[in-house]
C-alpha cells in the first residue's frame, strides 16, 4: 500500500495481505463486505505508532545532547544550566529504551485527555505541564492509567512513587499564598483526584478522593474572581465546580453557594459546548439541593422539583443528540458476531460522544429513580399526592426509564466491540452497567446483560471495579458511596 513506510498501515488484515485500499469502515471495511469475506477489524496501531514517535523523540533528545556537549566542548554553557548537561526534566527524560513515563504522557494526552474532563490539557503548552511542581502530579494518574489499560506492573509502582512526591510539592505551594493560587496547584488536585479514582478499590468511602474535592473547593474561594482572567482558569473552575456538585449530588449535601457566586456573570457569551456544560452542572447542582432540602417538602413539592430536573436535562440530551447523532446498525450485515442486548447495536460518531451521552442518560436514570422512590414512599400515605400528579409521574417513569436503558445498554457493543481501543473504553461502561442493573424497575434480561457485560470488562481488561459492581448487583445490594467515581474518570 502507498503511503510513509514508517507508518503503520490502519487496513483491516485481508486488505494489508492483498495490498489493496481499505476505506476504514466500521465494523468490517466495505471491500471484505462486498467479496464476503471475514473482515476481522482492524488492528490498534496506537502502540506501534507510540514506539514510533518514542523513538523518533528519543533520537532528536540525543541528538540536541549530543550538540550540547559539542557547544560545551566550544566552551559555551548547556542549554539547561544543570552541570550534568540535562536539556529536559530528568523525569520525562527520554531514551531509546522508551522510558514508562514518556510512554504514559503519550497516552494519557493521546488517549485519555481528549474524551476526559481533562480535555483542555490538550491546548495547555508541554512545558506548563512539566514544570516543576506539577510534573509529579501530572506522572502519577498518567502512568496509573497506562498501568491499567497495558497491564504494566512498573509503571503502577512509578505511579505511587509519583504520587507521594505531589502530595509534597501541593503542601509546598499551599504554604505560600502565591503559589497557592496559582493554576498549576489547582490543576495538581484535580489530576490527583484522577488518581484517586483510577486506583479506588473496595466498598469504603472514597475518602482520599473527597478530600482532594474539598480542597479543590477551598483553593476556588482562595483564587477568587480573577480566576477567570484565562481559559485554562475557567475550563480549570468548569472541571473543579463540577467534581464538587457530582459528590454532593451523590451524598446529598447541598452545593456550595461559593460556587454560584464566583461564577456570576464569568460567562456571558458562552459557547454552545459551554453552555450545555453549565446547564448540566446546574441540574446536577439541583440534584444536591433536591435530596437535602427532600425532608423539609411535601411529596408534590418533591414530585414537581423532579419533572423540573427531568426536563432540563432532557433537554440537554435532545441539543446533545443533534451534535452527535448515532444510528442503529443491521446486526445482519456484520460477519463477526456482537453480543448485544435484544439484538439492536448503536453506531456513534465517537466514543467521546457514546460516553458522554451515557452520562446524561445516566443521571436522567438517577432522576427517574428519585421519582420512583417518591412513588412508593407515597403509596404507605394515602393521599400524599393528587391522583393526576400521581398518574403522571407513573407515565414518566414507565416510557422513560426503558427508553434510557435500552440506548445505554445498545452503545454496549460500538464501547467494546467497534470502538478501536477497548481496554480504553471498556471502563466507561462500569458506572452506567451497574446504575442499570441495580434499578428496581430494570427489566430482568436488561440486569443479566448488565451484570454479564460487567463481569467481561472487569475479567478481560482488568478493572476490579467493574467485578465489585457485579457482585454488589448479584447480591442485592445498593451501589456504594464510591461507584460514582467510575463517571468522573
């Protein structure tokens, strides 16, 4: 096949064999579906062009060493200043024998960031996210991440060692009031957040998790209005506010007002992706205020704060729909078999747009349960609630509540099946498989896809989570405090 030789070839293998173009179709290119032939996919050439860029990177450092040393032979200085003659951080510092920290960086940026709350990294310049103080905090959910998806035991150790050094260099900076203002502090809580939630396992409380979401609450009051001066401050204030509402939401605590107040008037003209997120961020908002204020209403007051939710986030999943629609394939023109839940396998334009359509779906699933909860507490008070309103509140559930797990359940096979990097996406599906099937009003093939689909992402790619989630579904059991950090990494 034409093209640069250096570069891995994306063609299915009957195509790659025949040397034929391959016009990337998927699930199965159109020249295997045309000769009807087996068309296998294609092959993750992420990693073979991870090697590549690797070892191009690592000779273009040798090769700037290699000048440094001449120029100091000459008799001027090192670019670094460091009396070894290091151009770059001894921590990304690279080789041909591709060092786990480089591999990690290139995969989280080029994986992970650009479907992830993270994704304004991806415009934030290499040498802030190296500087020091921040390197630590960047190095250790990055190569937490890697471990996971590569199976790689070396850079999980790496990724602790990391971890204990930024746990340092953030008590450093909180100790002056400059630095601890600044967006690279703020920016090293959130990645240890991530970390947090990455490595959790177990059915305690997410402690270590909470508490860097309280402190990422405490540096927003500290960094004040002028936060907002820069667009890495705002997408930092975007992704801090919303970790803050998610665990509220989920404890049932009330938002902080802080919030509400810092970000008045901070986005007048905001985008059409920005004001989707703001209005999220305040259903979310509304949620947390609903399930504490719940004890002080009467049962219509709360029946109407939820169709109030209901809407709004309906809403935003229609504008979201019409940004990234997706389609429903034949299961019969594919010559591999998909496991899919009654038959019907959902194409999407992106995984980036299956996940975050999941999450809207998801906690429209988690109003719904509200709804129902209300319901049933409603039926030991006779005449708690007008028969209309009672009525109404019932149709809601019954056409909504199947309508939202069957689309979660039927982007099953485009997240593990079509999607080119499984062992990446696979974990995306841990909190919405398990919100599914622990639902009182799931249907019972829906909770044994649910279950079975869990139990293969946590046995073939290795997240303890989704196993946890399984057996807490298997016996009973209510999901715990901590499976919400599933959707927030």
């Amino acid at each position: 096949m034409r093209g640069n030789p250096a570069t891995p070839s994306k063609a299915c293998q009957p195509c790659r064999a025949k040397r034929r173009k391959c016009d990337l179709v998927r699930p199965e290119c159109s020249q295997c579906r045309r000769a009807n032939i087996p068309c296998g996919g294609y092959r993750d050439s992420f990693s073979l062009r991870l090697r590549d860029q690797t070892s191009l990177a690592a000779r273009k450092v040798q090769k700037r060493q290699s000048d440094a040393v001449t120029s100091s032979t000459d008799g001027s200085e090192s670019a670094s200043g460091d009396e070894n003659g290091q151009l770059i951080s001894p921590v990304l510092s690279l080789s041909l024998s591709e060092s786990p920290e480089f591999l990690s960086v290139s995969y989280f940026m080029n994986v992970y960031a650009p479907t992830s709350a993270f994704n304004y990294l991806i415009d934030v310049s290499p040498a802030f996210l190296t500087q020091k103080g921040l390197e630590h905090a960047f190095l250790a959910p990055a190569l937490l991440f890697f471990s996971q998806n590569w199976r790689d035991s070396l850079a999980r150790s790496l990724a602790q060692k990391h971890y204990a050094l930024a746990l340092r260099s953030i008590n450093l900076a909180l100790s002056n009031p400059d630095s601890a203002t600044a967006d690279r502090t703020l920016l090293s809580v959130l990645l240890l957040s991530l970390f947090e939630a990455l490595i959790f396992q177990g059915r305690s409380d997410p402690i270590n998790w909470n508490a860097h979401t309280q402190g990422a609450m405490e540096l927003l009051r500290l960094r004040g209005k002028q936060q907002f001066n820069g667009p890495l401050g705002r997408s930092l204030f975007r992704h801090a506010s919303m970790n803050i509402r998610t665990q509220c939401a989920q404890l049932g605590l009330q938002a902080p007002s802080a919030l509400a107040v810092l970000e008045t008037g901070q986005f007048e003209e905001p985008s059409p992706r920005e004001h989707q997120y703001r209005l999220f961020g305040q259903v979310v908002a509304g949620i947390a205020s609903l399930r504490c204020e719940r004890p002080q209403l009467t049962t219509s007051e709360v029946i109407l704060r939820i169709f109030k939710l209901e809407a709004d986030i309906h809403q935003i999943l229609i504008e979201f729909q019409k940004a990234m629609p997706f389609h429903t394939l034949d299961p019969t023109t594919l010559h591999k078999s998909i496991r899919s839940f009654r038959g019907r396998i959902d194409h999407y334009p992106s995984f980036g747009g299956a996940r975050d359509m999941n999450t809207l779906r998801m906690v429209r699933l988690f109003i719904i349960r509200m709804l129902d909860e209300t319901l049933v507490r409603r039926s030991v008070q006779p005449g708690a609630v007008p028969q209309d309103l009672f009525a109404r509140a019932r149709t809601l559930i019954d056409l909504t509540s199947f309508e939202m797990i069957a689309d979660i359940l039927s982007s099953v096979p485009y997240i593990l099946d079509i999607y080119d990097q499984p062992n990446f996406s696979a974990r995306s599906l841990i909190y919405c498989l398990s919100g599914v099937a622990i639902l009182r009003f799931t249907p019972l093939d829906a909770r044994e896809y649910a279950v079975e689909r869990l139990t293969f992402v946590g046995e073939r790619y290795g997240f303890p989570q989704a196993i946890d989630s399984a057996k807490m579904v298997l016996q009973g059991k209510d999901l715990e405090k901590w499976i919400y950090l599933a959707v927030l990494s």
